[in-house]
C-alpha cells in the first residue's frame, strides 16, 4: 500500500464552530471536527472511503492563498 498526499481546504463554520474541510478534485471528501486533528482523521477516513468507492484521484498541486476585493 502507497502513501498518497492530498491538498484540502480547512475553514471554521463561525455558527457551527467546527472545522469544516474538503479535498479539491474529490467530490466526496469532505468533513468536519471539532479540531482540526479530529478534521484531519476524519478526511483521511473520507478519502479512503472515495477511493475505495472507485472515485477518481486528482492530485492537485498546492499554490498558495489570496484574497480577491470585491465590491458589493
């Protein structure tokens, strides 16, 4: 068995206060916690779920964050 390293996302769901993340390119792989450890664990759980479900694996390649203005 191979270790494969996945990009993913993690943001706070102010109302909730859990850790919300998901894997880009992985439509299934997504989860929460109540840290982001416990985030962790349970999209490792995900993915490994995704994968043995036959869902393609997209290994995007990480580029950074920005922040984009918009007026509203």
């Amino acid at each position: 068995m191979k270790n494969l390293k996945f990009t993913i996302l993690i943001q706070k769901d102010p109302e909730a206060g859990l850790y919300v993340g998901y894997v880009p390119g992985m439509a299934g792989a997504h989860s929460q916690g109540e840290t982001i450890d416990e985030l962790k664990q349970n999209l490792k759980e995900a993915i490994s779920l995704c994968i043995e479900e036959g869902e393609p694996v997209i290994l995007n390649e990480f580029v950074g964050t920005d922040e984009l203005e918009v007026a509203v």
